[in-house]
C-alpha cells in the first residue's frame, strides 16, 4: 500500500522544475516508514536531486541530513525547496569529500552512480560505507545493482544484514520503482557475518538466474 502523504509529496515535487527523476512514492513511503521505526538523528544521503527524499527525511523526522548533490542546477533547487528546514541540513557539493560524521542512523542512495546525470563517481558508495563506524539502515532507491552490490560486499565486513526489498508498483499506466532496505546489526561475530553474506549472496545469484532464464 502506498500512503496518502507519500502520493501528496510525490505530487507537489513533480509540480516543480527539475522533476523528471524524483523520488517515486515507493521510496517515499519506505522513507517515512523508516522514520517512523528508527527515529534517526543524523542521515547520509547520497544524491539530492531537487530535494523530494530530502523533504521526507526532514519532515518526518528531527534528523539533520548531509546531503550530496554535485548537479548546479539542482543545489539551487534543494536550497529552495528545503527552505523550511534551514539549519537541519548541509549540501555537500563533491563527492571527493567524505561524510561529515562518522555515525549515521541512516544512508540513503538514490544518487552517486558516476553515470551520466546521476552524479557522483563509481564507487562512491563503496568508500562512504567503509568510512562509517556505524549505520542502522540503508536504503537505495530504484534498482541500482551496482550500488546495491557494493553495499552489501561493504556491509558484511561490520554487520550481520538483513534485507526487504520494495517492489515497483504500476498505477494508471505509471510504474513507480521500488527500492531495497538494508537493516544493519554490528556483530564482531566473523563468521555470523560471512554466513549471513553468503546466505544473500545466494538469494541474489538464484534470482537473477531467474529472471535470466525468464527473459
């Protein structure tokens, strides 16, 4: 189910210039649900773009969020459009500068790929999570299979994870992409972690076999 305020966020972002690739209430709504459960102080999030999944970490939270956008044209829209939260975020304009903090309660990736657009450069992700000394929760937005691999190889070196995935939703001839939630408990237990590893690698490789012999 998709919520009311999720649909509600989406709309108005996508009344604003620079829409074309907002967040999709998918991800706004796991956003919200997160906020909900882990009531976060400080948030990583790698990719602003205008500010849609920057607005709902804000509003349904009292989190400050280090926000990484490196698009001129989006650094002058996230001020604007996340001017009622002046104080409770930074814009963080390279990705050649590491996050601020090094304990977050939450990272959001819905940015940062390198690819042409999205900003960033290719294993931004990989390096930021390695510089962490802790995370409760990382989302990625969409399916972006590269930052959702370099995420789970990084994560297992710290923590025993677990994951849910937000399957893309079709409505009124719109599809609506999902996202992946990674919930993160630090263990110093190597092996917990390396069985832990294995046991998703494993479900990851069984489902890409799947939809390799669907297609």
């Amino acid at each position: 189910m998709i919520s009311s305020e999720s649909i509600a966020i989406y709309n108005y972002f996508k009344t604003l210039h620079g829409s074309d690739h907002i967040g999709k209430p998918v991800s706004i709504g796991a956003l919200i649900d997160i906020c909900r459960e882990l009531h976060p102080k400080r948030v990583l999030e790698m990719g602003g773009g205008i500010g849609a999944l920057s607005y709902t970490l804000l509003k349904h939270s009292s989190a400050f969020v280090d926000i990484y956008e490196d698009n001129e044209f989006c650094i002058g829209e996230l001020k604007k459009n996340l001017k009622e939260f002046e104080g409770r975020f930074q814009i963080i304009t390279t990705y050649q500068t590491l996050p601020p903090a090094r304990d977050y309660d939450v990272a959001v990736i819905d940015g940062g790929t390198g690819a042409e657009k999205d900003g960033g450069y290719a294993v931004a992700t990989q390096l930021f999570l390695a510089q962490l000394d802790s995370i409760s929760a990382v989302y990625i937005e969409g399916y972006r299979g590269m930052q959702r691999d370099a995420a789970r190889r990084m994560l297992h070196k710290k923590y025993v994870c677990f994951f849910r995935v937000y399957k893309e939703v079709y409505s009124e001839g719109r599809k609506w992409q999902g996202g992946l939630r990674i919930t993160c408990k630090k263990t110093k237990w190597a092996l917990l972690r390396w069985l832990s590893f294995l046991f998703w690698e494993a479900m990851v490789f069984v489902r890409k076999y799947y939809f390799r012999l669907r297609a």
